[in-house]
C-alpha cells in the first residue's frame, strides 16, 4: 500500500487533477509511477516523492530492501524524441567516460538507459546526495572553469544529430511571436513589440557565425550538485549545440565589475585545458537575452499545467509584465554598450 506523507498527496492531487486543465502528467498516478519501475527490476515498497521539477516529472521511489532510493524522470511528452533523449543519456556517458563528474542514468543489463511505458519516456538515476555550491567560495569558480573547459573538449568533437541548436529564430523570435500573438495582455503588447524588435536586430549581428558544440546548456547554481568538494553536473534536459559560453556565463553573478572578476577567474582556468573562446564574449548579453525571452515563453506554454501555477502564482500579474518589459528594455542598453 502506498504511504506518502500529507504533502506529497496534496501535491501530487493538485498536479494529476484539474478537470479545466488538462494536461500531459494527468494520468502519471503513483500505481503507473511504480509498475514502470517494478518493470525494469526493482521492488518497490510503497514510498513515492515529488521531487522538484516542473518541465518534466521527477519523483524519489523507495526500493524495498535498499536503503538508498532510485529516481525516476518521467519526460514530458511530445517535448523531445526519444532520438533526441538518447543523444542526451549519450553525451552524458561520454563525458563521465573521460572522467568528467556528471550524474548519469541507470543502465539495464542489456546497455539501455531510456524507457517506454504507457506514452511516457523515462529513466532512473542512482540517489546520490550533496549541496548546491557558492561559487564565490575559495576555488569553485576555478574548479568549474577546468571542468568546463574539458567538458566543451568533448563537446566539439562531433555535434548533436537530432537535438537542436540554441539560436536566435528557436529561442527568440519563436518565443516573442507566441508571446506577442497569444498570450500578453493588450496594455503591454505594444511596449513589448517594439523592445522585442530592438533585440533581434541588435542580437542578429552578435550572434552571427556563431561556433556551436554540444554544451550542457542550463548551467545555473541549481543544476550543480557538490560532492566531496568535486562539482557534478546534473540534468542535461537543455543540452543542445550552442556557443561554449553558453555554460561559462551562467556561472556569473552580481554586479558587472563582479562578473568580470569572476569571469577572469573562470578563463585562467578555463585556459589549463582549452583555448578561451574569447570572441564569444560579445555574446553573452544576447544569450542572456534569448535565455529571458524563452523563459517568459516557457511559463506561458506552459501555464494549462497545474504544476506551474502552484511554482509560478506571481505569472501574468501586472507587475510581472512591467518588470519583463522594463528587464528586456535593461538588455538593450547593455548591448548598446558592447
């Protein structure tokens, strides 16, 4: 019988339930949570958590008889081929083969990492425990800047055959056309048209011939899990082809003579093991840029999901398109400056 504590059911009630809003994860009970992994070997003893995620859904299953859980990513349908999830499990195989510390799934005996059941992908991870890092603290930046260094060595050597490229048309344009046709209240249309427009002309010639390898592609803070004071990367679901700096200006906080000193670490570092793409830092405000855009487009895609009106209750308020448009208006000064 399953024995979930009192707020894992009320979450879990609130994702799967809605009649008004229906959505891919309705169906993902804890009963078919369980028979997908009891499918691939394991007994499961009851115990189901919610784990923070909102893209797709993550959950800690209790084993019976281990003392260390496994956990389960069940992806969100139609968001990528099982091709283009494959092409993720692989890059982060290949980057823990040369010795890169990431947090790769469970193999079965047969070598597969990536399951079906129901219309749902899915794949375990082994439990592993750690804490977000300060990458301001002694020597982490440095520490990251070798990693990704030899991380963006793999990366380059040959490119993603199915996953897509981080690119002004998918990330930006895409993302205001949705925004500006289908989703922003008419008051702040106008204002948000005209700095849009702004940005994709001044993003056009800065992101221009662009060199594109496989990148982690979503390194913030929260995607990196210290262990033994060794950083370990986790959750390449945005894994796509997109400039090195992609994953090094992420890294980046604080005020703009902040970010330089720290980006000066990062580079020292960097440079141990690859050449610093130096060119590429005229980039990083547009990446900045195009990463807001697709973020406000994300939660809007995204807001029939009951999950995300529990995370994000402060979505399409008034002070939330004031501060969107004001932030984007804050992104065309700085690449004036560059």
């Amino acid at each position: 019988m399953l024995q979930l504590t009192v707020i894992n059911i009320q979450l879990l009630k609130k994702i799967m339930t809605g009649t008004n809003n229906p959505h891919p994860f309705k169906i993902l009970t804890p009963d078919l949570i369980m028979d997908a992994i009891e499918e691939h070997g394991f007994e499961c003893d009851g115990r189901v958590f919610a784990l923070n995620s909102y893209e797709n859904r993550v959950y800690q299953i209790g084993i019976e008889g281990q003392q260390k859980s496994v956990i389960a990513k069940f992806y969100r349908p139609n968001r990528w081929s099982f091709e283009q999830i494959q092409e993720e499990h692989d890059f982060c195989f290949e980057l823990a083969e040369h010795e890169i510390p990431v947090i790769t799934p469970i193999r079965n005996s047969k070598d597969n990492s990536l399951f079906k059941h129901k219309e749902f992908s899915f794949c375990l991870f082994p439990q592993v425990g750690g804490h977000t890092p300060e990458l301001d603290y002694q020597d982490n930046l440095q520490i990251m800047g070798r990693m990704l260094a030899r991380l963006h060595l793999i990366g380059e050597k040959k490119l993603f055959n199915h996953r897509p490229a981080l690119d002004i048309t998918s990330f930006g344009q895409e993302s205001i056309d949705f925004i500006s046709n289908e989703f922003i209240p008419f008051e702040h249309k106008s204002g948000y048209d005209n700095v849009c427009k702004q940005l994709i002309d001044l993003m056009q010639p800065k992101l221009a011939g662009a060199h594109n390898i496989r990148v982690h592609g979503d390194l913030h803070i929260g995607n990196i899990l210290m262990r033994d004071d060794i950083p370990f990367l986790v959750d390449f679901d945005d894994s796509r082809l997109a400039p090195a700096i992609q994953d090094i200006f992420m890294l980046l906080s604080g005020e703009e003579d902040e970010q330089k000193a720290q980006l000066a670490k990062v580079k020292a570092a960097y440079q141990e093991f690859r050449d610093f793409p130096h060119t590429e830092i005229k980039m990083i405000e547009s990446l900045r840029t195009l990463r807001m855009l697709h973020h406000c487009a994300w939660l809007a895609r995204r807001f029939d999901d009951p999950a995300f009106a529990i995370a994000f209750p402060w979505f399409d308020e008034n002070s939330y398109w004031l501060q969107h448009i004001n932030d984007l208006r804050n992104q065309v000064d700085a690449m004036n400056q560059i």
